[in-house]
C-alpha cells in the first residue's frame, strides 16, 4: 500500500477538480459525515474531526497495523473535508464506510449473522480489513486535491511497480502519465523529457488523469490481495498436513503401545547356527536355528515366539521420537537458508513444523521397509543401537522430502512483491 506520511498542503476552500456544482451529491459535509461519531472540537480544521482514539491495544501484530492505517485515512479524509467543503458526500461516506468495517476487523467483532460453529477467521478478518483500507484509500484519492494526489504520485507509480506485471495496461497508463508529469520511469526511459514540468500544470495532469490513476492504484491494490491469498493459501496447506502427519504418529504410536506385536521393529541376525531377536529396547537370549529335525516352519515359529517376548509396547515410541529428534536438528540447521519475509502468515514458521512429525514417520516407516528386507545387506541389525541409530538417520532423512517444499515456499513469497523485494530492473533511484 502506498505511503501517505507526506504533510497534506493547506488550502482551505480549494474545490476538487472533478467535482459539479449544483448536483444533489456535492453539499458541504462538515458536520453531515460524521453524523453518530463524537463531535469533538479541534481548532483550525474548519470540519468535523477525526476520532481522537486509535482504538485497541489488541492482540495481533496486523491487527494494531490495521488500527493505525484505519486512523490514518479518517484524519485524510476529515482534512479533505476541511478544506474542500463541497466534497462528493457518497465518496466521504464510503471513505468512513470501509475505515468502520477495518476497524471492526481489527477488534474481532461478532459475526453478522452470528454463527456459533465456524472455521478459524483470522484469514477472512485479515482480508476484511486489507480489502476496506484498499477500498478508502481509493475513495480518498478520488476526492483528494490535486497537489495531494502529485505528491503521492511516486508512492502510487512504485506500488504499482510492484504488484502489477510489466505489459499491463493500467501499470503502462500509469507509466505514460508519470513520463507527463516528469517522473522518472526506468520501464520506459525514452519518454523522459528534458525540461522540467511547471507545477501548475503537473496539477492539471493528475486532475485530468485521475481517473486512470486510481484505477492503476485500485488494480495493484487488488493484485497484492491476490498475492497474500496464495501465500495464505499454500500456509494452510502446510499447515493441514503437518496436522495429519501429527496425527498418523500419534495413531501409529497407540497402535504400538497397546499391541506392540503389531507393528515390531525387531530384527533376527542368524550366525553360525543360532540367532538373537533385537528390538529397540531389548533383545533375547541366543536360540538355536540348526537342531537337528528342525523344518523350516518350526525355525520361523521360533524366531516370532522370541519377537513376541523381546517386543516392548514403548519400541514404536522410541523410534518415533528419536525420528522426531534428528528432524528438529534438520529443521534448526535448515534456519540458515530462510530469508524471511515480511509478510504475516508464519510461512517459514510452518515449514519448520512440517518437520517434526514427518521425521517421526520416516523413521517408522524406513525400519519397517529394513525389516521387510527391502534394502540389500541391511535386513538383519545386530544390536538396539544400530536400531536407533538407523532410526536417527531415517528421521533426518525426511530433509530430502521437505527440502521440496521448503523450495516452493520461498517460491511463493517470492512471488508477493512487497517492499522488501523490489522486481528488477525496477529499482527505485
């Protein structure tokens, strides 16, 4: 969104230069746009002024940014006002409109109709309240005067820079309209002009384009919500696997505690006639293989009564949270390739915990294919520390799976184009 921290010009009685005398909507809204708010006096605005509470404190990070911006724009809007008394009344009334809906996005307020079992709201009040200021500050800048509106041209041609793709045709307009003004676009070096535009008639440009501004401004505005949706988007289903990931571990680890026989994790090295049952936490006494009459079926009903007296309910435990271990050593050592972002979704934050029980999984699942003889040389471990020990490998080999998808992460936030990623070619000078 763009920056509207510049200090407004104060030229009291100015009229805008889109609005018609004589209609029904263009009537002196000093006091009538704040019918119902707290008529509260302030010497010098010559209108009704903004409330003087910024509301909250409250709980989140972006709702305070919402409050602020949301204040921000009545005090802009009751400036304009001020000093330009036959301001369009429908506009102002929208401007206060969409702040009031922001607002209430910000302090949580009850559904409307109210809904007594509904899914989390944070993405639809953080949406509500992007989608309102967007809104405002449109309206706001339809009824700004002219001079304002100069001034804020660099913030608007740069923000539209950012989120609308070069070959559109509102960021082109825009483009062409900055080149007219004297503004130094990079996109389009050849339409600079050498001499420099008199103010008066850098005025009269941005009144006459005014329309085309602010529908380049309004199209990146709605861009940039696009942007966020898609992170928030691709956060949530991180963040719904992750949560059926936690799950399957945890289902796998009851399975293994109340019927550990189940689902054993127990290897039987056979040498030199006998062989030994090892399980995570214990192992047998040596039995013989190799007695004389013994069959083959006999053999294999002896190696599983022995699994069945080695196995202990906590060995599926075991091995999931040393799996869980080694995936919070990857996940720590993977801190060192996130850049980070300014954006508010916790995307990177996600990632790390899709880790966690992925970790535990792999290294149940890559034992069961070990002890089903899947890997050559590598079905019979000897002792319960190479069981563990593979154990370990196995969780921390679930980088290799996530390494994708920490991949498309920081794809996707790439792709938001907020101000801390400037596209290139398109750095500002």
């Amino acid at each position: 969104m763009p920056d509207h921290t510049q200090t407004a010009p104060a030229e009291n009685g100015q009229a805008h230069p889109t609005s018609r005398p004589g209609t029904p909507a263009d009537v002196d809204i000093g006091s009538a746009a704040t019918s119902g708010r707290p008529q509260q006096t302030s010497p010098g605005l010559g209108g009704a002024p903004p409330e003087l509470s910024v509301r909250g404190p409250v709980a989140a990070a972006w709702r305070e940014g919402t409050l602020t911006r949301a204040q921000e724009l009545d005090s802009l809007c009751s400036w304009v006002i001020a000093n330009q008394p036959l301001t369009n009344a429908s506009l102002v009334h929208g401007v206060r409109t969409h702040i009031e809906a922001a607002r209430q996005a910000a302090s949580v307020a009850a559904l409307n109709p109210k809904r007594y079992l509904h899914l989390p709201r944070n993405g639809s009040l953080r949406e509500r309240a992007m989608s309102n200021l967007d809104a405002a500050e449109a309206h706001l800048l339809n009824i700004a005067p002219a001079e304002y509106l100069l001034g804020q041209m660099p913030s608007l041609l740069q923000d539209v820079r950012r989120h609308l793709v070069p070959g559109d045709a509102r960021r082109e307009e825009l483009g062409r309209i900055a080149g007219r003004i004297g503004l130094n676009d990079p996109d389009h070096p050849q339409m600079q002009i050498a001499a420099p535009v008199p103010y008066e008639e850098r005025k009269r440009i941005v009144a006459q384009e005014r329309v085309q501004i602010v529908a380049a401004v309004r199209a990146a505005s709605s861009a940039s919500l696009r942007e966020q949706v898609r992170v928030r988007s691709f956060r949530n289903v991180v963040v719904a696997t992750t949560v059926v990931m936690s799950l399957l571990a945890i289902a796998l680890a009851i399975i293994g505690f109340r019927n550990a026989i189940l689902l054993p994790l127990c290897f039987a090295p056979e040498e030199a006639g006998s062989a030994v049952v090892v399980c995570p936490t214990q192992q047998s006494a040596p039995f013989s293989t190799a007695q004389a009459g013994t069959t083959p079926s006999q053999t294999s009903r002896d190696i599983d009564n022995a699994v069945e007296e080695t196995v202990r309910p906590w060995d599926l435990l075991l091995v999931e949270v040393i799996g869980l271990a080694a995936a919070t050593v990857a996940a720590a050592a993977a801190i060192r390739k996130i850049r980070g972002s300014s954006e508010r979704y916790g995307v990177p934050l996600a990632l790390a915990a899709l880790k966690l029980p992925t970790g535990a999984v792999t290294a149940f699942l890559g034992l069961l294919l070990m002890r089903g003889q899947f890997v050559p040389g590598l079905s019979a471990l000897d002792t319960s520390a190479q069981i563990l020990a593979w154990a370990l490998v196995f969780g921390y080999a679930q980088q290799l799976f996530t390494r994708l998808v920490d991949q498309q992460g920081q794809t996707v936030l790439n792709s938001v184009r907020g101000a801390s990623k400037v596209p290139a070619g398109n750095t500002p000078t």
